[in-house]
C-alpha cells in the first residue's frame, strides 16, 4: 500500500471547489454541501473544504480594489475638514461672544 497522497489537477481542485459554492446555496450549511459532494468526486471532505477556502482567497476581491474604497476616504476627508471648521467656528464664536457682551454692557 502507498503512503503518496492522490495528486489532483487544479482544473478539478477549481471545478470542485466551484461545486461547493454552487450547491452550499441548497444547504444549511458549507460543511454540508462538502459532505455531499466530496464522496462524488472520491475525495475526503477536509481537503476538499481547504480547495474550496482557498478557491474563495484567491477570487476574493482587494480590499483596495472595492469601488466603495475610494468613496470612503472622499467621506473620511470631508469629515476632517468639517471637523476643523467647527473648531474655528467654536472658537471664533467664543471670541465674538465676549466682544459683543462687552459692546451691550458698557456704561
């Protein structure tokens, strides 16, 4: 008997993997739909939930490539420069205010 592991290509790695995803849709769970189809193809179902987390990190898109990306430092920049004409305004109110309680109260 061998102790070699079977040597599969990775058309049929991404073609199960893809399998999984399609028929996770069906079930309650990922784990289940592993379960279903892993004894279809003849492949034990840890590796094949390892193909099909790995098919899911390779396709995944970059965090730098979301088109919501670039609108959020937009928002994040607006907010920073919102947040500083509200302290010149609270600062500047502060002194017109002492000014004009000077100017009603002067004898």
């Amino acid at each position: 008997m061998s102790n070699k592991s079977k040597r599969f290509p990775p058309e049929f790695r991404e073609r199960a993997a893809r399998m999984v995803l399609e028929e996770e849709k069906n079930h309650p769970s990922r784990w289940s739909a592993v379960m279903m189809i892993a004894p279809k193809l003849d492949i034990h179902p840890d590796t094949l939930s390892k193909w099909t987390r790995l098919h899911e990190r390779a396709n995944a898109p970059a965090v730098n490539d979301l088109p919501d990306r670039e609108k959020i430092r937009r928002l994040e920049r607006e907010n920073r420069e919102l947040r500083q004409v509200n302290e010149i305004l609270r600062k500047a109110s502060a002194y017109f205010a002492e000014g004009e309680l000077d100017r009603r109260f002067r004898p």
